[in-house]
C-alpha cells in the first residue's frame, strides 16, 4: 500500500503550476492539482493573454494614420469596446479550457477546489473536505495586484478589473509607473481616452534602462498620455461627474476610471503556512533556494509566490525544472534570472535581456556602451515621428555582451532570440560577424558601431 495518496500535489492552475503538474504526471508520476479559480491563472485571465490582445487593438489607430502615406484611404473607423471585451472572453475561456483539457490527458487529478495545508505533506479542500496525501507538495498560487489602504481606494480598479470594464472610460487615471502600468495608459490613450498618469519616482519603468524609460515617457507625451512625477495619491472621492483624485500636494484630477498599478503581492493567505513553518519574508513571499525547495524538505514553490522574478515563463521555467528534477531525474542547469527577455508591450514597445546600464557599470570596469536612435524606414516614409533605440553593453575587457535594450515596433520579438545568444555568452564579435538582414531594424544591431 501507498504511503501518500500522490506523488505531487500542486497548488495553483496558473501557468507554472500547470507545466510542474503536466511534467511530473509525464514522468509517471502521480499527480493532483488544486485551482479555486480558473486554471491557466492570471497570464491566461487577468493579465498577459487579455493584454496583450487590448494592446493589439489599441494600436490600429497608429496603422490607419501610417496606411494613407501607402496609398491606402478608408471610411472613417469606428471603434466597439463591448466587441473587443466579447471576442476577448470568448479566447479566453478557450484558452482556459485547453489548459485543463491538457491535465486531464496527461493523467493528472483535478480538484476545483481551494487548498489548504494541514502539515508537510497534506492538503485539505476546502468545499469538499477531502485531504490528499503527498510525497511533495508544491505551492504555485502567484499573486494579486495591492491595493492600498487610503480614503476610497475601494472606488479604483486594478488590472484585474480593466478587463472587465462595461464601457471604455473617456477620462482614466493610472497610478504606478511599472510595466503593467505603462502598458495600460498605453492601451486606453490608444483606443481614445483622455490619460493621466501619476508616479510616486521621477522616471517610469523602475530597474529598466534609464535611457528606454526617458525614452518611452518622451513616446507617451507625444501621444497624449499625461505623466505626474513625484505625485503620491492620497484620496478618491465620487462626484456628480464621475471620481476625483486628490495628490499629496492637493491637486486634484477629475476622471472616470483610477486604476491602481502600484505592484503585486504574492497569494499567501489561507494557505495555512503558519501551520507548517514555512519561511516567509516581509512581503509574504515565500523564501526557497535556487531550485524552488522553501526550509520544509517536502514543500516547494515556484512563480509570483515566490517574488523572485515575476514573469509567467520563468514560472513555467520553474515548474519545467523541478518536475524533471524531482521526478524525471534529470540534471537541469540552474536558472540565470539576469538573462530573462523581458518586453515591456507599450507602444511603441520595449524589449531588454541582461543588465541594465547603471548596474553594468558597478560590474565592469571597462564597459563598453553602443547604442543609436533612427526612425526606421516604415515610420520615416509615414511620417511618424516615433523612434528606435538600440543599447548594447559589452564588458570591454572579455567582450561578452551583457546587456541588450531595444525600443520601437516589434523588439519584442526581437529580444527572444537576442536572448538565446546572451544565453549563450556570446561575445560583440558573435554579432558583428552575423551578416546583416536588410532591409530590416534587427540589422541595425549587428552593424552597430562604436
């Protein structure tokens, strides 16, 4: 007879949870997965699926004004937000299905239930009361946007509403200079609201490129988005009109939508952690090593509940590593969570891997800094005045790049594979021996002199 009822029990449907739960049942070995709410978690739901879709749509406006310099002419285009959020609901319902139809084929027990942890190796749920016994458990729960304590903070909305807005707002206040911040003042200013934005620093995009941040803020002013520096919000009051907004300093804002973008905290409560010493830190992220294991031999976490770096692939990545680890015996290489792509869908957008110039240069003494700003061949025969912006860092001394920041139409896609070569410790020389693609943008990074 079994000791334990499974081999894993996962804790969490979102996307690394799901991965962890789908690998380990493939290595044969007997998994559960718990999920309270909808699987596929805030990627698929509430965050880079439905974002990335409003994205899309709010930058059609763009095309249809660069479309007249290639001879194109149309009626005058209309725009449904109801339509956009029907079409987006039904994807993402599709999406969700997919996910779990993806655990029930690979053998893995689903509970659409809340978990709660009893001791070590223990889980009970919480509608149905059944405990499930296991060998290893693993919390992948993520996280939720903060909301902080302030007078009328319950009037706001985080990016968890914004998805479900009945109408698009003609006057939105966004609170938070982030990436999920400047993604949407990007997305409401695209599809014709009025835009303000208030941030407590004095540049957008904390621990980004100083340059790309200068950059996109310079991008958001040219399309109408206005940016508060230095501004705390201290209160929200409903008026006749709408909502009020009162800064620290006592201006006021006058809007119909405030979306509160001011970080992620990671979902740790009703957990039952205290019950099991689980190490937590200050912000209630669980504390775990290099390969997700927390100070309890048999309980791991993985992804935003963890706090280590909040994107949904190095959850996947995660969740990937420790199943073949733990149940395919695999010897996988630890994650470097300084060489992660990361793309900022702005408009335009950023994408940058590696180091970010201000702490390359507490690192390399002899650093090497290239960079050039053009308006591509699209933009300059349209008449558009946004720009590109290419920054590549090399350590002068080994030539290894060690950092790549890109600004403007499509880097993100560029940045993945950009990725792939930081991977694997390419040097300058790697690149500038790479013929060059033309007519295209990437080209202008192999040919970058400096």
């Amino acid at each position: 007879m079994e000791k334990y009822d499974v081999d894993l029990c996962v804790i969490g449907g979102g996307s690394g949870g799901v991965r962890a739960a789908r690998v380990a049942a493939g290595h044969g070995a007997r998994v559960a997965i718990a999920e309270s709410a909808n699987f596929g978690g805030t990627c698929v739901n509430r965050g880079c699926v439905p974002k990335k879709l409003l994205v899309y749509a709010s930058r059609f406006p763009d095309q249809f004004r660069a479309s007249h310099a290639y001879g194109w002419s149309s009626e005058q285009a209309t725009f449904d937000w109801k339509a956009l959020i029907q079409h987006k609901d039904v994807e993402i319902a599709r999406l969700e299905r997919i996910y779990e139809t993806n655990l029930d084929k690979a053998g893995v027990a689903i509970h659409h239930d809340h978990a709660q942890i009893i001791d070590p190796n223990t889980v009970q749920l919480a509608r149905s009361g059944q405990r499930i016994s296991a060998k290893t458990l693993l919390i992948a729960t993520g996280g939720h946007p903060v909301r902080p304590a302030f007078p009328g903070a319950d009037l706001a909305i985080t990016s968890d509403e914004a998805f479900h807005l009945a109408e698009l707002p003609k006057r939105v206040l966004i609170v938070g200079g982030g990436y999920i911040a400047v993604e949407f003042a990007g997305i409401f200013a695209g599809l014709g609201s009025e835009v303000t934005q208030v941030i407590r620093a004095d540049r957008l995009l904390r621990g980004f490129d100083d340059e790309l941040a200068e950059l996109l803020a310079e991008h958001q002013d040219r399309r109408g988005i206005r940016l508060l520096r230095g501004q705390v919000l201290q209160r929200i009051e409903r008026t006749p009109d709408g909502l009020r907004a009162t800064t620290a300093d006592g201006s006021t804002i006058d809007v119909d939508v405030v979306m509160l973008s001011m970080g992620r905290a990671p979902n740790t409560r009703g957990l039952g952690l205290p019950g099991t010493d689980v190490k937590v830190d200050e912000d209630g992220a669980i504390i775990v090593d290099v390969h997700g294991r927390t100070n309890q031999p048999s309980i791991y976490a993985i992804g935003d509940v963890t706090n280590r770096l909040n994107l949904t692939p190095v959850a996947i990545r995660e969740g990937q590593a420790l199943a073949d680890r733990l149940f395919g015996g695999l010897d996988v290489p630890d994650f470097d969570y300084e060489m992660v792509p990361t793309a900022v869908f702005s408009s335009p957008e950023i994408g940058t891997v590696g180091l970010p110039e201000h702490v390359a240069r507490t690192r390399y003494g002899n650093l090497r800094v290239l960079k050039t700003k053009f308006r591509s061949m699209a933009q300059a025969f349209a008449q558009i005045q946004d720009q590109v912006f290419i920054k590549v860092l090399i350590d002068g001394d080994t030539d290894k790049v060690v950092g790549v920041h890109l600004f403007g139409e499509g880097v993100a896609e560029m940045i993945q594979l950009i990725g792939v070569a930081l991977t694997a410790h390419a040097r300058w020389s790697d690149f500038r021996h790479t013929v060059a693609l033309h007519p295209t943008i990437a080209e202008e990074i192999v040919t970058l002199r400096g």
